[in-house]
C-alpha cells in the first residue's frame, strides 16, 4: 500500500488528500506544520510527502531538504505563483 503525507494549511488538505487516494494512495494523512508531520515520519515510511507552501509559520523548503536527507520518500513540494 502508498503511504503519503500533505504538509499544508488547514484548508487545503482535504483536497489534496482526495487527490492522492483517487491517484491509488492507500495510506493518506495530513499534518498542518512540519512538527506535527515529523511526528508522522519518524513513526512510518511514506512513499510521497507533498508539502503545499507556504506552512504556518515556514515557507516549508527547510523542511522538504531535511525530509530528502532524512527519508527516503518522494518530496514535492508546491509553490504558489506571484499574483
């Protein structure tokens, strides 16, 4: 079964969630600042983790470069365009 984690503010997680489970993710949750999704990844493997910036109080990029030399999952990281 994929396992996948979304980074990402409360009101974008459960589009994003859906979006993995139709794309074949068994195992989805949703962590809404990096410390609550570290708790996630140091407790289970993920295959994907999707971090939707900016975070809370982050941009989000330090932490999608400690996850890449951390885990082994795949780290796509989505970055709004300038309006």
């Amino acid at each position: 079964m994929k396992k996948a984690i979304v980074v990402s503010k409360l009101n974008n997680t459960q589009a994003l969630t859906a979006l993995l489970k139709e794309e074949g993710f068994g195992y989805v949750v949703s962590a809404e600042s990096s410390e609550i999704a570290k708790d996630f990844i140091e407790n289970d493997d993920f295959d994907l983790i999707l971090i939707n910036t900016p975070l809370e109080n982050e941009t989000g990029l330090e932490f999608a470069i400690s996850c890449s030399k951390t885990t082994i999952a795949s780290i796509l990281v989505i970055v709004p365009s300038k309006s």
